[in-house]
C-alpha cells in the first residue's frame, strides 16, 4: 500500500473477523510504533500484548469500550516509561506519532485497528492486571484483528479551514 | 512508496536544496496531518504556513537551530487549539499523530523534513510573531525541503527490549 493512500485511508476498526493475526505481524506493529521520532531519541514507549482471553476480558472491563476489547483477537497495551520522560507535552507528543505508527502499519499489513483512549480513566487498575512497573504511564489501548467492518467512513475539516495563515 | 518503508526510512531531514517545494505539496503535507486521528474527532490542528525569508529569520531566532529553519525554503508552525481541546494528555498525543503523518507525508512525496520541539521554550514569541490567537499552543515547527543531506542513520531499540510482557 502507497504511503499517502494508507493515511488518507486509514480507518479505526473496531470489530474483527475470528483469524487471528500472527505473531510476526503483531511485533510488525509493534516495531513501527518504535520507529516514531521522539525528543532526545529517548523511545519512552512500552508494550504489553495481551492475548490470553481471560486477561482480556479483565481488561476490558475497565472501560465503557468493552466490547471492542473482548471481540478483538490481541490487544496492546501501550504505555510510556516516565524513567526516560524529560518534558511531559514533548513525550505524549511522540507516543502519539508512535500510536499513530502503529495504526497504519495495521493498515498497511491489512489488518485493522483502534486507539483506545477512553480506559486511560482506569490506568492504575490496567497497571496492576498487567503487572508493570507504576513508572509505566499508560497511554492507551490498542487492538488488532482482521477487519469484520467494511465500507468505515471518515470525515475531516477541509485544510484550507485548518490554515491560520500563509506567510 | 509502500507504507512500512517509508515508516522505517523516514529521517530527520535538516538541511535542504535550493528548490522550493510546490504550493501543492505543502498543502499535501498539512492534508495528512489533519487525517490523523483525534479523541472525539475534535481536530484539534491549526497550522501556520511560513516561506517569506524575513518572518523564517524572526522564526528561527527563537531557537537554537536556528540554521535549519533559515535554510528551509518552508516552515510549518503546527499548534493546537485550546478552545476545542478536552483532555491535555490525549490532544497532545492527537498532535504527535498528525506531525506524524506529516512527517510521512514529506517522505512520501519525495521531500525531507523534521520536527523541531525544542523551539517550544519561546512559544509566547512564535505565536506573536505569527499573529495567532492566544487560544493557539505551539506544538512544533515543522520545517521541509529538499533534502540535502544523504545516507542519514538512526537507530532504534530492539523491538524485544521494549515489550515488557506477552500475555
């Protein structure tokens, strides 16, 4: 798939077929969330891949999106390491291009996915099912299957509403 | 290009030819920036587009690389606008998708550019400078051309030091 065409075509998938991804495909994701740009080069994102069912549906308790969670093959926990943070905007920016990464290289793998913002409200509970360090400040959840959805439609402001000036 | 080749060949782009990329390039650029995604589809994106030489002067007095932004044929001051902003944490993260995106765009289209954060400190004086409402938080200045520069390396952590658990 062409650069540009993944982004304009991009959508978020909430609901997913029963095949699920490979592993290579998963850390495929992964790796090109890790190829964001980040201040310092200080690469603050952390994941934790939840497959496991049980785990799963604990998770997704913790926000009102449940179901995309418990119909979604995997699910990646997306945190950023505040032992490595040096500027609180800078880094949430760059876990942002990092998430960003993440959403189309599933495109460009033809898999679909979602940024699941809503359970940052329950950050300290995924914390504790998921076991990491209290330094890890989760970011969001991200989920990955094959695309039940078709046809999604997007809309966005026209550009020329979105430039304050031309100088 | 193919997306996730031009996820993992993507470089910081910090210096530039003479030619001047087309208006319509730009535009292409900013266009992907807006098609990220944003929690609750707010859009919180503005953008301000720079190429006059003297107001590009001004601009890059502001910070200590100050040499990319004079050498850049076009600088592109990204902000986010506060009054439809709902969560700091999340609309920031959006913001760091869309420089994303634009970053991928520029590569995409053949151009090089970067993202320059630590211009950041004189975010009151930017904003004067480009006349913008007291409402706009500078988010970066994005700066494109060109490249000059070739055979660019950088370096990211193995995939595997970054995931904390599969579950």
């Amino acid at each position: 798939m062409e650069l540009l065409e993944g982004i304009y075509s991009r959508r978020s998938v909430r609901s997913y077929t029963d095949q699920v991804p490979a592993t290579e495909q998963v850390l495929e994701i992964v790796k090109a969330g890790s190829w964001a740009p980040s201040g310092l080069n200080n690469q603050p994102w952390r994941f934790v891949i939840v497959r496991d069912p049980e785990i799963r549906r604990q998770l997704a308790g913790f926000t009102r999106y449940r179901h995309i969670i418990d119909g979604a093959p995997v699910a990646i926990a997306v945190f950023c390491d505040r032992s490595v943070m040096y500027n609180d905007v800078k880094d949430h920016q760059a876990m942002g291009a990092c998430l960003q990464n993440m959403l189309l290289a599933a495109h460009g793998l033809g898999l679909g996915a979602v940024w699941l913002g809503e359970i940052l409200k329950s950050a300290e509970q995924v914390g504790r099912l998921l076991r990491v360090s209290s330094q890890m400040e989760l970011m969001a959840v991200v989920t990955v299957g094959y695309p039940a959805e078709t046809d999604q439609r997007s809309a966005r402001k026209d550009v020329q509403e979105l430039i304050l000036a031309e100088l």
